[in-house]
C-alpha cells in the first residue's frame, strides 16, 4: 500500500513538472533583432534648402514598420518667445511613411552655431535619432544623423554674384540704392539688419531690403576713391539666416569727349564737330578722358550719316581701342555728309561711356 502512495506521488510530481516547462516554453519570447538602418550618419544642406533621406528596403519591406524621430540630444534651448529647438526640428524633420523617406526642410530650422541677439547659441549640429522597428519581423534598429545647416548668401540686384565680393561702381552724384535679394521668401518673423553698421558709418542705411547710401557718403571732396565693405543680413528669431559681403566703391566723375581737359582748372574744351576733306585719310586726336586711372579701352559703338544708321561694310571708319582716336581709311565710295561716329568707352572698373566725334566732309576747293 505504502508503495501504491509512492508511485502516485511520483507521477503526480512528474506530470507537475512537464506541465510547468510546457508553460515556461509557450511563454518566452524570442529576442528581437538589431537591425543596421545603413544611413548616411553625416549631412549638410543650405539654409533654405529642402531634403529627403530613403530609408533602406530591408526596413520598408516590412508592413507593419514604425518609424518615429528622437531629438532629445539637442540642447533644447529656446528660440524665440513661445518656442523651442525641438518644437522647431519636429516640423522641420518628418517623416513620409508611403515614400519611406525622411523629409527635412532646413526653411523652418536655422543655420548652426548662430548666436542670437541675446546670446542664444544653436547647436553645431542638429542630431535626429531614427528608431525603426517591426512585429511582423521582429527587429529594432536605432540611427543617429548630424545634421549640418549652412547659412544662405544674399544676392543683390543687377550685380554680378559670381565673384567671392560683389562688387558695384557708384559715380559721385549718382543715386546708390541696392535691392537685396533673399533665396526664399521672407517670412513674418524675419528681419533685415547691417552686421557691422559702426564699421561703415551712418552714410548707409538700410530700408527693409533696400541698401541706401547718403548724399555725402564717399570723399567730402568727391575726387578721391573710396569703399565701402557692408554686410548685410537675414535674421529669423533673431538668428542669422542669411548674409552677404557687398563693396561699393565711389568714383570722381569720369570726363569723357572729343577735346581737351585741364583738371588743374576743371576747364574743358570740346572739339567734337569737324570739318575734313571728302575722300581723304584722316586720323582724330584721342579723346579726352579723365581719371587716366580708369582708362581702359574703346570701341565704336555705331555710326550714322545725317541722321540716319550707316552701314561700313568696307570698314572704313576703325578706332585705336588704347587710345580711342578715330581713323578714315582714304576712300572714294564716301559721299559727301555729316558722319557721327558714337565712340564707347570701357572704365577700369567696368563701367561703360558714351561720347560722339561728327566728321563733317566735302569735297575739297
């Protein structure tokens, strides 16, 4: 009898014991698997830019991925009144769940390392941590991205931009007035400023975004070169968005005609209506050109008779492109009239003149 007890008790145990590894078994899980998301860990862009990262297939393959953004590495610092970096970064960096892409708009971010005006700095990078994960497919992966944002450049108006320093030539007397020209639209909570106003004086102002030099600005005198390095600027909340480095130079006025100057005397004498023989060679004076410093060359610009356009098919008339004097080929297909040759002359810094040389033939008595 006693055995009978035995056995039972050890059936019962052993059944016991089965039951609770089945159970051990149907309840543990299987780890989930760390996944590489395999994106660019760096990237750059201009401010005012727009950028889409895709994810990799072996991420978007799986139906059932969740994809959410993590920007909790940032120093959350406060960008403007009611706002914070990471209320800025979760619109500005989003995420696209049917192109699987990663879109960011840098237009509602700002460049890095900008200081505010009241000393806010930004980070030197903006970092977004990626957090994919998938049921179906049991796997999680994480991804941190440097994002780098470079401030836009200014463009002014009608001005070359190709060169590192734009550069404009402003004649004493004449209106200098420059439209700055931004890469996007300027928004509401944008402003324009002068980076370095105490360096320039108070001769340039700006009005929104339009530059304005005074009356007075340059030499008292207005005979002596001078220039100004002004660097205008974009701000948003009060960061540097974008900027520009922009050189105006004023010049004396450039005394240009056909005749003599005496700058000792500011004297001039014009000889620009002359009288030759019909048929005849003829070589003219070069033309009077003040400052010398900013003679650079010449070139006829076009030639009329009595008014109306010329045709020099047989190149007749030619111009010293040094020194600016005109020449007449002796020929016999000229007929008597008034020719006006319009002489052009190109300055040193670019600028462009225009002056005119009439040559009034006969026939000689």
């Amino acid at each position: 009898m006693r055995k009978e007890k035995n056995y039972a008790r050890s059936l019962f145990m052993g059944l016991l014991a089965l039951s609770l590894t089945a159970c051990s078994s149907d309840n543990e899980e299987t780890p989930q698997k760390q996944i590489d998301i395999e994106l660019t860990p760096t990237a750059s862009m201009v401010y005012g830019e727009q950028q889409s990262i895709t994810l990799p297939s072996s991420v978007l393959d799986a139906s059932d991925v969740q994809i959410s953004l993590d920007f909790s590495l940032n120093e959350n610092v406060k960008v403007n009144a009611s706002e914070f970096l990471n209320d800025k970064l979760s619109k500005a960096v989003t995420v696209n769940k049917e192109s699987g892409k990663i879109n960011v708009n840098s237009g509602l971010l700002y460049p890095n390392s900008a200081v505010s005006g009241n000393g806010t700095k930004l980070p030197d990078s903006y970092k977004i941590t990626v957090n994919v994960s998938s049921v179906s497919q049991n796997f999680q992966g994480k991804q941190t991205i440097d994002f780098k944002i470079t401030p836009a450049k200014l463009s002014i108006k009608d001005i070359e931009s190709k060169a590192v320093i734009p550069v404009a030539y402003v004649i004493y007397g004449d209106a200098a007035n420059f439209e700055l020209e931004a890469p996007q639209t300027v928004s509401a909570d944008m402003s324009w400023a002068i980076e370095n106003p105490s360096a320039i004086g108070t001769e340039v102002t700006l009005n929104s975004n339009v530059l304005k030099f005074a009356a007075n600005a340059g030499d008292p005198d207005k005979k002596a070169e001078k220039a100004y390095d002004v660097t205008p600027v974009l701000l948003k909340d009060n960061f540097r968005v974008a900027s520009t480095t922009f050189r105006v130079i004023f010049i004396p006025k450039i005394k240009f005609f056909f005749g003599t100057y005496y700058p000792e005397y500011d004297l001039t004498i014009v000889l620009n209506n002359l009288h030759i023989a019909l048929s005849n060679g003829y070589v003219s004076a070069a033309p009077a050109f003040s400052p010398e410093a900013y003679k650079s060359s010449f070139a006829i610009n076009g030639i009329k008779k009595d008014g109306q356009p010329f045709s020099d098919t047989e190149s007749i008339f030619s111009i010293n492109e040094k020194t600016g004097s005109v020449s007449v080929k002796k020929s016999t297909s000229l007929t008597a009239g008034a020719y006006e040759i319009t002489v052009k002359a190109i300055t040193t810094t670019g600028l462009e003149f225009l002056t005119t040389l009439t040559l009034n033939m006969a026939n000689a008595e």
